[in-house]
C-alpha cells in the first residue's frame, strides 16, 4: 500500500514529506493508522545528527495514537478497529527483563529496533524500492505503520487521539519518573531541571504523589507560569541566582529541624550534562535520589565528587518514565479521561503533516511545549 510520511532522508536536513511504499503486517506484527502524532525533542535530536545511533533515511515519530487497521498472522490481543498507542518501550512479557518485574526495559526486539528494522530484520517502509528505517519501533510521521503486536498499547476507543498520542512518550516518561523510578510519595520535596514537556509532567506527577514542595528550575521566565498550572510551588530561573545554583536550591529546602536541606528527588530534564550534576548535589544528603531523564550528546559524560556518592546520594537513569508499556499506558489513559491529570494546556500546536517543520522551529525557539499533527 502506498502512505503519506515525513521523511528524514539525511541528518540535519528539514524532513521532506513523500509517498512511501508500505508493506502489510507479518507474523505477530499490526498496521495501524496514525491519526496524530507529537513532536518530540528526541526526534529532533535524531535528525539533528547527535545521536550515535541515529540511521537515514528514516520516518521519524515515536509519540502517536491511531487505529488497527489490520493485523498479521498469530496477533490476538490487538483487533481490527482496536484504538492504540504505539510503544518505544515495548512490553512482551516473556523475556528475561519483563519477568524479573525489575525493569521496564524489554529485550525481545531491541536488537533490531536499533537496527531501524522489523524483528525478522527488514523494513515495512520502501521509496522506488529502496529500504526506508523505522524509527525507535513505532514511524508516527507515517499515516500509516506497522509495529510488532508487542509494541501496541490498547485504550479506551472515547480518548481523543491528538491528546492521548502525548501520553506514547512526554506524558508517561514524566509522571513515570516520579512514581516508577523514584517512587515518590505524600509529603516529600522535589526540583526539576527543565520546564518542557517532559518537566511539566514530572511536576503533574509530584502534584499527583502529595509532593510537598515542588520547585522548578529553568532559565525561561515564561516558564512560571506554565510551571505553577501543573503543580510547581516555587520556580528558580539561575539567572537570577549567581554562581552557587546548588546552595540556593539546598537551603530553600531547609525545613522545620531539618538544616542540611536538599531535595529528596531531583529530575533532570534538560540532556546538559552541568545540569545532571547541579541536580545530583542539590539531592539531601543521606537519602536524596537524583532521576536523569535528559538525554546527552554522543560522547558527554557525567561527573561529580564521589563524595557526593559516598554520602547517601542515588543518580539513577529512566527510559518512558519506568512504565510498562501495553499495562501502564491505558491507566494513564483512564487517568487523563478521568481528570486525575492534564494534557490539553500543554498540546500548544496543531499542525498538518505538510507543517511538520513548523513543529520542529516551534520547539527551537522556545514557543510550544508540544506541537502535535493530525493526520
């Protein structure tokens, strides 16, 4: 069949959209029609050229909601006419990292996901007969993609499509990492680095824990307010600050009896290595668990004193916020239908397919927090 896709056809280059040949699903795999997709700072940094493991030509999109439209030999827990959210992380529930219940970080297919291929080793994807990459398992700048049945989450068929398709990365990776990775609960203090998209749902997912205070951090003044409509009790532009970001964000955590001060969780969400340390060291002392989320450059590495290390802190690293995809993604879902948490203020941008360049200049300049196109 043929499909309408944005194309990536070489690093650092606008995306070209183009009639791409599609071909059907195989065993254990779906075709799903996108109906919207999010733009997310990780395409980006793929077309940028800064991620090692970025392939080209490649149809790019990770973060995107659509219907079943047919699916292959073998597939049943997914139908035709089934509404789904495509999943980077997916979730077979059979390999050795799902059943150890410790990680969300499925094996099954990951080798040739890197590999911008299907599990049997080829791509659905051709242009004049020439292979096209998947990107991160799921194309959401296609209209239409295949993807194995594992790599589908199903949800109710009421949830708006160009809402929910935020929910296939910015959404879960945010409120993932406070409640999966850091596991945080009622009462506790939190900072996060970043007030994009993923920073603002961190925030929701503090808000939605019982987080006491809840400070956040960016060096845009505009992003106060944006902070303070999902949960953020203070915000800290380092502008403002000095030299000593990490004794300012310490002592306004001093509470009560408690003079060491220092967050009890600390998410970056930025990909700047400097800022990786500034959230580990304004971690309390003794028990203070500092989340990456961020992604850096190829060949950044982080550092700090080990002593930082030795006296208590936690750096830890989350991938889609912690979540098993095809049994967390419907309650998050069920949670935004139900009013437990916000989508729609932060879906700023509406595009087509043809503007989906716009989305990407949007987000350089600082003017959305999600741009998402609808199909």
């Amino acid at each position: 069949m043929k499909t309408k896709a944005a194309v990536a056809f070489e690093k650092a280059k606008p995306l070209q959209i183009a009639t791409v040949d599609l071909e059907g699903p195989k065993t254990g795999e779906v075709l799903v029609e996108i109906k919207a997709t999010g733009i997310c700072h990780t395409d980006d940094f793929t077309i940028s050229g800064a991620d090692p493991e970025g392939l080209f030509p490649a149809i790019m999109g990770h973060e995107g909601a659509g219907v079943v439209v047919d699916v292959g030999p073998g597939v049943t827990s997914v139908r035709k006419g089934d509404h789904v959210i495509p999943l980077y992380t997916p979730e077979c529930r059979t390999c050795p990292s799902c059943l150890s219940r410790k990680t969300n970080l499925c094996t099954s297919i990951r080798a040739t996901q890197g590999q911008g291929v299907m599990p049997d080793g080829s791509s659905r994807f051709s242009l004049d007969g020439k292979k096209i990459h998947h990107y991160m398992g799921c194309s959401t700048f296609s209209n239409f993609t295949v993807l194995p049945e594992i790599a589908v989450a199903k949800i109710r068929e009421d949830a708006p499509f160009d809402k929910v398709c935020y929910i296939g990365c910015g959404v879960t990776t945010g409120i993932g990492a406070v409640i999966n990775t850091a596991k945080a609960g009622p009462g506790c203090t939190g900072i996060v680095f970043g007030l994009g998209g993923i920073g603002l749902n961190v925030l929701q997912g503090l808000r939605l824990v019982g987080a006491d205070m809840i400070i956040g951090v960016d060096t845009n003044p505009a992003k106060k307010a944006w902070g303070e409509k999902f949960g953020m009790t203070h915000f800290v532009n380092p502008k403002d600050v000095g030299s000593d970001l990490v004794a300012h964000l310490v002592n306004m955590t001093k509470r009560g009896a408690d003079q060491i001060g220092g967050a009890d969780y600390t998410f970056d969400c930025t990909g700047n290595v400097e800022v990786m340390r500034t959230a580990l060291e304004c971690s309390h002392r003794g028990w203070g668990e500092s989340i990456i989320i961020g992604v850096a450059g190829a060949g950044q590495e982080i550092k700090t004193r080990p002593f930082q290390l030795v006296t208590g802190r936690t750096w830890k690293g989350t991938a889609f916020g912690g979540a098993r995809g095809r049994t967390d993604v419907p309650k998050i879902v069920e949670w935004y239908m139900d009013g437990k948490i916000q989508i729609d203020p932060m879906i700023t941008h509406t595009l087509s397919l043809a503007d989906i360049n716009k989305g990407f200049d949007l987000m350089h300049s600082g003017e959305s927090i999600r741009s998402v196109v609808v199909f």
